[in-house]
C-alpha cells in the first residue's frame, strides 16, 4: 500500500492525513568529540566534523530551532549516516533510515484538524516540513518542524502568528 493508497477524510476544506513529498533537512551537534553526518550526498558537518561539539545553548533550545535547512530534498534518499565520537571517546556510526521512520510520507504536527485554517491543503500536501537530526553524546534523535497555518492567532495581536511551527519528536535512541 502507498501513502496515497491510504485512507482520507477532509476537513474545513483541507483532505487529511497531510503528507509531503520532498522535506528540508538540518542537523545540530552537541556534545561530541567530533561527528560526521552525509545525507542525500552531501556533507553536513564537513566544516566542523573533527571539533568538539559544545552543549545545547539554553535549557530550551530545540525551541529556538529555525525553519530552515537544506531545502527541497525528494522523499527519500538513502538512509542518514552518523558516525561521531561520543564525550567519553567511544565512536558510534548509525544509519538512520528516514523512510521508515516517516512510512506513509505523514506530516508530524501539533495542531488539530479543526484549528488548521480552512481550505491551506485541498489536496492534503505539505510544502516541504523541515527534519532535523540532533546528535547530542551517545544520543541520536529525529524532529519534525513544519510550518502548519492556524484558524487564529497563536499570540493575540500579533498578525503575524496565524500558525504553528512546533518541534515534534519522531524518534530517538541512545548508544
């Protein structure tokens, strides 16, 4: 069965469950000895792979994560492969397969279908949500970030917050 096999419904004019076809993709390193992630051919630590990573920022940094990363990446390449050198100077290498973990091309979000303002995905598409892969010790973890639009204001009087673009825990594993 194919995501587009699987059942629908709609909902103020938006058919759910909402997919995508293509994604953003973006990794954040905290405290390694040194880390390496390729990803759809591409390097995404080459600049600072041999350096210590140092911890996250602030108690709630995955909050401060942006929306951005390498953009309109096809659903899906080969997997995801991390090989880094935890605090304790033991390596690791992980291939972290992004097809299973998102089967069935299904958005991760925290809004429900009646706030999702009306008629923003008739055909249930997204536009390319945003994965981000955090390496933080021995600790591997997948996100979801997508920008999905709201029905109100998510800060009254701000005109500007007619949507919700939460970090939405996908997967995890500690080695």
């Amino acid at each position: 069965m194919t995501a587009h096999d699987q059942a629908t419904h709609e909902v103020n004019g938006n058919l759910f469950p909402l997919r995508f076809t293509a994604h953003n993709f973006t990794v954040f390193v905290y405290n390694t000895l040194s880390c390496r992630v390729i990803y759809d051919r591409y390097d995404y630590t080459r600049l600072y792979e041999d350096e210590r990573a140092p911890p996250p920022p602030s108690m709630d940094y995955r909050e401060k994560w942006p929306l951005n990363g390498h953009v309109g990446i096809r659903n899906f390449p080969p997997p995801v492969e991390v090989s880094w050198t935890s605090l304790d100077g033991m390596t690791h290498h992980a291939s972290v397969d992004l097809a299973a973990l998102f089967h069935g091309e299904r958005v991760r979000y925290s809004v429900s279908e009646e706030e999702i303002a009306a008629g923003h995905f008739p055909q249930g598409v997204v536009s390319d949500p945003l994965i981000i892969l955090e390496v933080n010790n021995r600790t591997l973890s997948v996100f979801m970030k997508a920008a999905i639009p709201t029905r109100g204001l998510q800060i009254p009087g701000n005109r500007f917050s007619d949507f919700r673009d939460d970090v939405i825990p996908v997967w995890t594993h500690t080695y």
